[in-house]
C-alpha cells in the first residue's frame, strides 16, 4: 500500500507498545508522527513546535499520562489543543474525559475506527486555527481602526480648543484648568486607567456647545436674564449634538450633555440625578464650578479657593457626587497648583 503524504503534525507520548500500535495505524496516511516517551519531553516539543494532534497512553509510568494531559488542559496555549487519551480501562476513560481530553480510545477499539476518529481531532484542530487566524486578523483590524478613530479625535480635540482659545483667552484656559482639575480628581478616584486619559483628553471639549450660542449671550458684561439662561442652558444639547456628528467617544458626549446636571437632580439639561449621571460628567461638573468661582468673569470678582471649596464642600455639598467632593479636598493642594500655573 503506497502511503499518503501529509503536513499533519500529530504528537505521540507513549511507551514502546503503544507507539507500535498506533505508528502501524496512521503511518499508511503518512502523518508526521513525534514520538516521546515522558511528558517533560512532550511540553518542550509542543513548545518548539505546536502540532495539530496530542496522544497520550495511560502506560506511562505512574500516573505521568493524566499528569500532562491536566497540564495542557490549564496552561496558556494547549487549553484548547485536540487530545486523543489511549485508555487501558473503563475507569481511566472516564478519568481522561473529566480531565478534558477531547477522545478517549481503549484497547478494543478497531484500527478504523482510531484512524477515524483522529481524522475528527485534525478537522478540530484545522477549524480551531481558522478561528484563530480569523480572530487575530479581526483584533487588528479593531485595533486599526481604534487607532484611526483616536488620531481622528485628538485633531478635532486640538482644533476645537484652538478655535476657543482664539475667539476668547478667557475660555482657553478655563479650558486648561477644568482639564488638569478632572484628570486629578478621576486619579484620585482610581476609575482606571483609560477613563482617566478620556476625562484627561475630552473634558476641554464641555463647553464646546457655546458655539451654537449667541455671542451677546455669551460676552454679557451683567447677569443673564432668565430668557437668556435658557438659551445658555442650550450649549449642553449643542455640544452633545456636534460631538455624535463628529464621531466623538461617548466619554466625549456625556461630559459635554451632562456636566451641568447634579447629584439632587437640580441640574440641567435633564435633571439626572446620582448614579444616573455618567461618572466623567460627575466629576467635570465639580471641576467646572471650582474654576468658575475661582476665576474673575465680567459678571462677578473671583472667590479665594478656600471659599470655593467650601461653597462646593459645604454650602452646595448637596449637588455633587461625594466621592468627587472628597477627592477635590484630598488633592486640594494639587488644585491649587494647577490653577497658580494656569492663571
């Protein structure tokens, strides 16, 4: 009988006996078929050079068959590799199935029907790999377009803050400090990592809806009348609206919509309240008021931070979100460096 030539790589770990029998059976199919005797030398092999198929024999010495089927079971890279368990009896069978293995083959079964059903463990192993390969390209794909989408909104990020910071300096650095302000309250927080540089990135951009805004409404030397505090009120929907057509995170569009809300529901454009409030609007919200008591605008003088902590601590404490209270007085003395460095 001529043999088959195939790149199938099957891995055989077994002692003398079994290695004959199952070499006679799948050598007509031409299988690249290694052979080990102990299962130190079977992880160094899969290692070196992953093959498609493991076969273990219990006629190992000990228990050392069960041990390396265990082994690849619950290690990082054969968990899902296809095993075929040679068992001398009902008992080790059913050991070998509740440790994993994928086929059990004992003594009696017919030479057809190994050849078969490792002909089943190869097609596993072929569509696993798919998979695999087919997963991996999808994660660069995702990773790719992740890239594109963040360099996206970094340039409308830096051009929308240049377009604020020429139409008023005043705006530029409120801009600045609610920034710095919200990135050192989020690291207080502990809210991790990747919310933190979103809150870092996208908190310049909550005010960004004062451009749909009458700019009368917005240079009013005295106080806004109520007509006009409800069209102000607007920049809220107005830069939630720009920032959805821009593609923006949605890190991006809840500070924008919600950093006017409050924790007692008093807030606008939606009166939320709590929880309900996205944690990033929570914490800008706090942010925005420290700035905006602390700094002179031309419908008021500015108030001492001290004053400011305490109307948003104490007087106000009502409205924002205790955590982000407790961690504007925890990193009090970092506020205050932010707000010397940007004045």
């Amino acid at each position: 009988m001529s043999h088959v030539v195939s790149t199938f790589h099957i891995l055989l770990v077994a002692d003398p006996v079994g290695t004959a029998r199952v070499s006679a059976i799948l050598a007509p199919f031409g299988y690249r078929l290694h052979v080990v005797r102990d299962a130190y030398e079977a992880v160094q092999s899969i290692a070196e050079d992953p093959p498609e198929v493991v076969i273990i024999s219990d006629a190992l010495p000990g228990l050392e068959g069960f041990s390396l089927l265990r082994t690849l079971r619950t290690s990082r890279g054969t968990e899902e590799l296809p095993v075929m368990f040679l068992a001398s009896g009902a008992e080790q069978e059913a050991r070998a199935f509740q440790l994993g293995a994928e086929d059990v083959c004992g003594e009696r079964t017919s030479d057809v029907a190994l050849r078969a059903r490792v002909r089943v463990l190869l097609r596993m192993a072929a569509y696993r790999r798919r998979l695999g390969n087919e997963k991996r390209r999808l994660e660069l794909r995702v990773a790719d377009r992740t890239r594109e989408l963040f360099e996206i909104t970094i340039a409308t990020v830096a051009a929308l803050e240049k377009a604020a910071e020429m139409s008023d300096q005043e705006t530029g650095q409120h801009m600045i400090r609610v920034a710095s302000y919200s990135a050192c309250l989020a690291e207080h927080m502990n809210i991790g990592s990747e919310l933190i540089e979103k809150i870092r990135l996208y908190a310049p951009l909550h005010d960004v809806g004062k451009v749909g805004v009458r700019h009368e409404i917005l240079k009013k030397e005295g106080i806004l009348t109520a007509a006009e505090f409800e069209e102000m009120k607007q920049h809220t929907l107005f830069g939630h609206e720009l920032l959805t057509a821009a593609r923006a995170d949605q890190v991006a569009r809840n500070i924008a919509l919600s950093h006017h809300e409050r924790v007692d529901g008093s807030g606008y454009p939606h009166g939320l309240s709590g929880d309900g409030i996205p944690i990033e609007a929570r914490i800008v919200a706090a942010a925005d008021v420290f700035d905006a008591l602390t700094t002179r605008r031309r419908y008021k003088d500015a108030m001492s931070p001290d004053d400011a902590m305490r109307t948003i601590t104490v007087e106000l404490a009502g409205r924002f979100d205790p955590a982000v209270s407790h961690a504007l007085t925890a990193r009090y003395a970092d506020i205050l460096d932010i707000l010397q460095s940007y004045s």
